[in-house]
C-alpha cells in the first residue's frame, strides 16, 4: 500500500480544510468580484489565496508575502462584532495585517478597495 502525503497545511484540521473548499466554491458576489482582480497576481504582482485555512479560521483573501488578510464582510456580520473582532485580534497576534470591507464597498468601487490593499501591501 502507497502512503499518500498530506496536502492539508500544518496546524489546519482536515474539516476546515473542507469547508475552505465549500467556500472557494460557494463564494459571494462581493467575493467573487475582489477575487477577480485578486487573482493571478494582477494586482501588482500580488499572490493571494482565496478562502484559505489559517489555523482554525477560513480567511476570505490572504497575501503570505505581505502577511495581509483581506475580509469582506456581509450582512451577517453586522450581527457579530465582537467575534469578528476577537477573531482580527487572533489574526493579528499570529502577525498578520487584517482589512476589512463591506460587500457594498467591493460591489460599489473595487477599484477603491483596490487601492487601499495595494498601498497597505506597499508598507
């Protein structure tokens, strides 16, 4: 019997490494409009990652290099302020920078969006 390495990142459990691939699947329409522009380093040469594991969390956009997360943010968390914050500050103590967008940010003026990511990339 062929032992098959594990493709799943260090530290992430094999059900968040599934529910990240439900969600690059399931992706919203604010998401799949930044992911767009995200994708394939067009943004200046930028490498994200989308819906991607990091630690017990699903980031929505994350740039290694940069160690930047990028989340856009729903209705749904109008309803949950605390956790999202408590979340960023989990994000931040692992040394990550976290933007956070609405929908109708994304869906209003990508190209704004855009260019806060890019100058918070920049340093």
């Amino acid at each position: 019997m062929k032992h098959r390495a594990s493709r799943r990142i260090r530290g992430v459990s094999r059900r968040i490494q599934e529910r990240a691939r439900e969600l690059r699947r399931d992706m919203t329409p604010a998401e799949r409009v930044l992911w767009g522009r995200l994708r394939n380093r067009q943004l200046e040469g930028l490498k994200f990652r989308r819906q991607h594991p990091l630690g017990r969390f699903i980031v929505d956009f994350c740039c290694a290099q940069h160690r930047l997360i990028v989340e856009v943010d729903g209705g749904v968390h109008r309803n949950q302020r605390e956790y999202d914050e408590a979340r960023t500050q989990v994000l931040q103590a692992y040394g990550y920078r976290v933007l956070r967008f609405s929908n109708e940010a994304v869906l209003g003026d990508v190209d704004a969006v855009l260019e806060v990511i890019a100058e918070v990339a920049r340093g």
